[in-house]
C-alpha cells in the first residue's frame, strides 16, 4: 500500500507542474497573439489609409495596337469592378533621336481631360490652363524646355511597323503639336 501512495503523490505532483507549465504557455501564447493581431490590425489601417492617397493601384499596358474604342471598352469593364473608384486611359509613345553620338528621348503622354494628373500640374509663364487639339504643355525640367516658346509649333515624327495588309511594313506619322504653355509638377 505504500507504494501505491508514493506513485499516486508523485503523479499528483507531476500533474501540478504539468498543468503549471501549460496554464503559462497558454497565457504566454495569447498574450503574442493579440499582440501580433493588433500590430497587423494597426498595420493593415495605415497600409489602407496611405493607399487612399496613391491615384493609381494597377497600370495595363498592351504591346499591340489597339483602337481608341478597345481602350474604352476595356475601361468600362474595369471601372464595373467593386472597389475602383476612377479609370483613366493614358497613352504614351517614346521617341529616340539619335544625332551622331547624342541621344535624346522625348516622352509624349495622352491624358483625358478629366484625369487626376492635372490636379498636380500648375501651368507657369502665361499658359492655357486647358489643352485643345493638337496642343502641349511642356514641363519646365525637361531639357527641352529652354528650346522652345509659348506658341512654338513642333512636329513629331513617329515611325511604326505596320503588320496590317495589304502592305505591312514600315510606316510614318506625323503629328504636329502647339505649345500653349509650361507646366510645374
């Protein structure tokens, strides 16, 4: 009978320590837990709150040619989406000059008339504060700028390679632009 006492003393014993041992594990656990739930939480609000300040989430580009009214559509669809608030299309062509050993890029961006980029602008030295047909603003950092006017004409010439029948091959476009103004981002 002894024995029996002793084991049973000791198992009592262990089992104190086990459910000691375990009963702070625990509390240590949830204790980190709730921390680590209320960092991602205070995380998550502060991701959420700076991306309400960024104007654009994602940017599609296409390296086919795409018709005006393909833009449009694909526009719509987007815009349909739960969560998007505003879809703007932007087309972009970059020209590389090569003069002897000089290269110049020059960047010409189509921008609607109702897009968020003008919010940021400030037309300097005069300009329109709207842009027609046919007309540019050009920004006061670039290079370019101390080499044209207000009201100056310039032409673009974009050269492409046409896939389309009946005779594919290299094609030109020119496009000439006026020169209403000077912008500051």
């Amino acid at each position: 009978m002894p024995m029996i006492s002793y084991a049973v003393k000791r198992l009592l014993r262990s089992f104190g320590l086990f459910a000691a041992l375990f009963l702070g594990v625990m509390l240590a656990t949830t204790f980190f837990a709730g921390i680590n739930i209320g960092a991602d939480t205070t995380a998550k609000a502060t991701l959420l709150q700076q991306l309400n300040h960024i104007p654009i989430d994602i940017t599609v580009y296409s390296s086919s040619t795409l018709k005006s009214n393909k833009w449009k559509e694909a526009a719509q669809a987007v815009g349909q989406v739960e969560g998007i608030v505003k879809v703007e299309v932007v087309s972009r062509a970059t020209l590389l000059d090569v003069v002897g050993e000089n290269y110049t890029v020059v960047m010409v961006s189509a921008i609607s008339d109702t897009s968020k980029v003008y919010d940021g602008l400030n037309v300097v030295n005069a300009g329109k504060n709207l842009l027609g047909v046919n007309e540019t603003y050009v920004w006061v950092g670039s290079k370019a700028a101390n080499k044209v006017a207000l009201n100056d004409t310039i032409t673009l010439n974009f050269t492409y390679y046409s896939h389309r029948d009946p005779q594919p091959g290299e094609k030109s476009l020119g496009v000439s632009l006026k020169i209403v103004g000077f912008v500051e981002l």
